[in-house]
C-alpha cells in the first residue's frame, strides 16, 4: 500500500497544477490498466520485445513528467570580498572527476 501512496503522490506532483488525492488516485488506476493490457498484448511477444515495449512507456512516463529542477548562479550565503586584506583569495579547482571511476 505504501507504494501506492507514493504513487499517487507522485501523480498530484507530475500533474502541474494542484489535483485532489482523488483525481491523483483515478490517473494513477488508469496508468496501472493501460500498463497492464501494453504488457498483457506484449506477453505473445518474447521476453525481450515485451522488456522493451515496458521500458517504452516508463521512459515516455518520465519525460512527459515535469522536471523542476533550481539553479541559483549566486551564493545563498555572504563571501568576503578577496581583496579586503583581511582573507586569503580561496580558489575552488577539481583535480579529479565528480563521476566515480566506472571502469577500472
């Protein structure tokens, strides 16, 4: 049930503009049957074409959804100017990538 819950949650959020639980409830119903009869035709098909007709619908699932994603250019915080005598210039630099090594 738990899962469900966070399912519908997801569906007021994905839905752009405030809907009740209720309408989240119904989109939610009405994904999981269009999701099930897809993966039911596709169930004749081999397990390989019906793997990619459910990565289909998840991944235009996700790019229909709305992305809300923030991007601040300045500082939520206050800095020290870097010529006030007083503080030493702090320079940021990366020496390694963000991204962990993959292959090895």
């Amino acid at each position: 049930m738990l899962l469900c819950d966070e399912a519908v949650k997801e569906e007021a959020r994905r839905a752009g503009r405030q809907i009740s639980k209720e309408e989240a409830l119904e989109r939610h119903t009405s994904f999981i049957e269009t999701f099930r009869t897809a993966t039911a035709a596709a169930g004749s098909d081999s397990g390989d074409d019906r793997l990619v007709v459910v990565m289909r619908q998840l991944l235009h699932r996700s790019i229909d959804s709305p992305h809300f994603v923030v991007i601040q250019s300045t500082p939520r915080s206050p800095r020290r100017k870097a010529n006030d005598g007083n503080s030493k210039a702090a320079a940021l630099s990366r020496s390694k990538s963000c991204f962990p090594t993959l292959v090895q």
